[in-house]
C-alpha cells in the first residue's frame, strides 16, 4: 500500500485529491494537509473514499517532520505554495521521504523565481537516496514534456520553442485571477525573459505580443511574451536549443484591470504603513479579489497549451505543434474545479503515479526533462488530458 501526503488544500491541492482518491491501487492511502484544516475536511467531503487529514504550518520544519513521522509516506506532494518549497524539501530530508511540486521556489520579498535556491538540493536528495521531482504541473511540467516526447519521437535535435498558453475562459467577474492572485500577479508584472544563443534577452513586462490562432476553431487570442520557470530547465536540458520563449494570452479587460492596479500601488510585494499596520499591498488585494476556487461553477470555455517546436529530422526542417485543449465546464463536472487547477492538479497526480510505480526513479533533484516521457504522455490521455501533435 503506497502512501502519499498531499500538502495544500486550495484549487490545485483538491484536483490532486480527487485523482489520487479515485486511483487506489496507486495511491493506497492519502493524507491531505493544510494550514487550514477545514479546507481539507471540505475536499474530503467530496472524494469518494475516506483519506486523512491534518493542520500543518508547511514553513515549519520540525512541525511538518512530526507530521510526515507519523503518516509515514512514500512521497509528499507539495501542492502550498512556492515560498514552501524549501522547507518541505527539507522535512523530506528530515524524514526520508521523497518530494514533489509544480512551482519552483521564490523568496517572498522578491518577485523572482529560479531553479538555483531547488538544485542546491541535488547532492543532499542524492546523498538520502530520495527523488525530488520539481516542476509537475502543465506550465512547467508537461510543457516540458512535451518537447522531450518530440525530441524522442519526432525530430533529432530541437532549435526552437514556443509555449503558448491560452485561457479562452470566461467566469463573468470583472477581475479575477485563476489561480492564487497573489503568485499570479507577481508572475504576470514581473519583466519577460527569453532564451537566445546561449543567454537571456530581458523585455519590459508584457511588452511583446502577437496573435495566435488557436486550433480546432477556438479562434484568436493575444499573446504576450513572459519569463516562465521551465524555459530555465529547457535551457540547460535540451541539447543545442537555441531560442525558447514562453507567451500567454490576456484579455485586453485583464490587463486594464491590472494596469490601473499597479499605477496605484496594489501589486507593490513591500510593506505599505496603513493605519499603525504593516501591510503588503498585494497581500491586501489577494483578500478583496475571488477566491479562485470559486470560479470553478462560474467558468465556461477551453484553454489550449501547447508547444510550437522547430529543429531538424535527417537534416531536413520540420516543426510541430503538440497541445491540450481542457474545457473548464467538464473539468468542474469531474472535481469541483476549473481547468487552470485541472491541468496543474493532473500532471501532479500523474508525475506522483511514475514515481511511485517506479517508471521514474532516481536519486538527486530532477526537472521533467531529464525523464523518459512516454509513460507520463500515455497516462495525460488517460487521465483527463489528452493532447495532439500536428507537423505545421
Ligand atoms: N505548474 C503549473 O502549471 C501551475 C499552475 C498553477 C499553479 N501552480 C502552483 O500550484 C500551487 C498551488 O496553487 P493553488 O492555485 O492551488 O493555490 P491556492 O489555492 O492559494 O492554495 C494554496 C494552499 O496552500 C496552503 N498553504 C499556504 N501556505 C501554507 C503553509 N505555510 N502551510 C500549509 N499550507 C499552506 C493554503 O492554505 P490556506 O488555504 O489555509 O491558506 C492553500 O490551501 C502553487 O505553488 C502554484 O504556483 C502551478
């Protein structure tokens, strides 16, 4: 009987627990902690069997070992958020136990995010004979799957890719963020960042943008050129890359909304004084805005991610396109959840699947790249997100 701890009770946190619960001949038993144990009992509430669930303060280490302790799991699941990273990573070590997430760490007080603080981790998960595996969620996570299955099946050597992510979704609020708005926002008002010839190319945020149409008659979308995490391990793991650039569609309400919102302040991450207070502006707007989880109902329309990949297949050009269309009214008739939490709570599920069935074993911190991608691509068509290739 293979245990696993999911940690997170928010919109991703619970598409986790109803795939893991509807899986029990993989994911034997469950605990599902949080900090707020209420949230867990509500997911609980929901899944078809009974698993476990526990109050725990993932930024304490010692509090979050004696947790682990006690349920003894194969793996924790990280599913809180990035500023955890590094303490559940550590309580894994504390505890032998191996570890999973779909965010790469950010320190709090600064909007920036990168795999360093994480691979530092590599030698100490080596030396414990533990897998950390970072990054399992669609954008990072299958995207970069995505491209190794290209890489293997279809062409010899990739030179160029383009992710595309696009929310054709509308939940009928004036604003709202899919998913935490505050790790949302942070991400969408930070600068773009790109892969070229061996370095990065910096632009002001959202500063770049095209149109993109979509397949299957989804029509067209804007799309802005943004730094995204996986275009770090893309870069330093597919051999002979030369341009890797990532780009999601907004509407133009989205960002008049967010325009207006950072000229006034809302999106600062430092302390503001407001009535013999220290408040963060952007902690404050978190409060005020929707829950993210309560878009699920609301939400209606498809997103479509996917890779535009360009390189080389016996000396000749050939490019492709392999993407997922997820439509957020199936997606919340399934768990309770719109297609943003969907697409990220699946691959956590099924990048936990290979490691606990042993199709992806090692010891040291791992991106996805570094994996065989054909049991994870057989298990995302199975499991509620299939995807197509077309040659372009
Ligand atoms: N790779 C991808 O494709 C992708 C896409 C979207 C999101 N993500 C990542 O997925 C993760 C979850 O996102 P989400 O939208 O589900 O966020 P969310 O709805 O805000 O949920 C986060 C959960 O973590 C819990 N939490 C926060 N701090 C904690 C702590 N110190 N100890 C214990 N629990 C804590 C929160 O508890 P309370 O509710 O009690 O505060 C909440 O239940 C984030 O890291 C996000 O960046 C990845």
């Amino acid at each position: 009987m293979k245990k696993v701890m999911i940690i997170g009770a928010g919109g991703v946190g619970s598409v986790v627990a109803h795939k893991c619960a509807a899986l029990p001949e993989v994911f034997g038993e469950i605990m599902l902690a949080s900090r707020t144990l209420s949230k867990c009992d509500q997911i609980a509430a929901t899944l078809g069997r009974t698993i476990q669930t526990a109050q725990v303060d993932a930024d304490n280490i010692p509090e979050l070992s004696h947790l682990i302790r006690s349920f003894q799991p194969e793996l924790v699941m990280n599913l809180a958020l990035p500023y955890q990273d590094l303490t559940i990573m550590e309580a894994c070590l504390a505890t032998g136990v191996n570890y999973l997430d779909t965010a790469n760490y950010e320190p709090p007080d600064t909007a920036h995010f990168e795999y360093s603080h994480q691979w530092a981790y590599d030698e100490r998960f080596r030396q414990a004979g533990l897998m950390a595996l970072l990054g399992s969620g669609f954008d990072p996570g299958v995207t970069s799957v995505f491209c190794t299955h290209i890489l293997k099946h279809h062409l010899d050597t990739i030179e160029t890719i383009d992710i595309i992510d696009c929310n054709g979704g509308d939940h009928g609020q004036p604003f709202a963020t899919n998913f935490n708005p505050e790790i949302n926002i942070r991400e969408v008002t930070a600068k773009g960042r790109y892969w070229q010839d061996g370095q990065w190319i910096e632009t002001a945020p959202l500063s770049e943008k095209q149109q993109f149409e979509l397949p299957e008659g989804l029509g067209n979308m804007n799309i802005y050129l943004m730094y995204h995490e996986e275009l770090e391990s893309l870069a330093r793991f597919i051999p002979g890359l030369k341009r890797a650039r990532f780009w999601m569609s907004f509407s133009d309400n989205y960002l008049k909304h967010l325009e207006v919102l950072g000229n006034v302040g809302m999106t600062r991450i430092d302390e503001v004084e407001f009535q013999g207070q220290k408040i963060i502006p952007l902690q404050f707007l978190k409060a005020l805005l929707p829950d993210p989880a309560s878009l699920g109902p609301l939400t209606k329309g498809k997103t479509c991610i996917g890779c535009r990949i360009w390189g080389h297949k016996d000396g000749l050009k050939k490019g492709f396109y392999i993407y997922n269309i997820c439509d957020h009214e199936e997606c919340y008739r399934e768990v309770k959840s719109q297609a943003i939490s969907y697409t990220t709570g699946v691959p956590a599920m099924i990048g936990a699947k290979q490691m606990l069935q042993g199709h992806w074993q090692g010891a040291g911190v791992f991106n996805m790249e570094q994996l065989d991608p054909d049991p994870f691509m057989h298990d995302l068509n199975l499991y509620g997100l299939p995807w197509k290739v077309v040659e372009l």
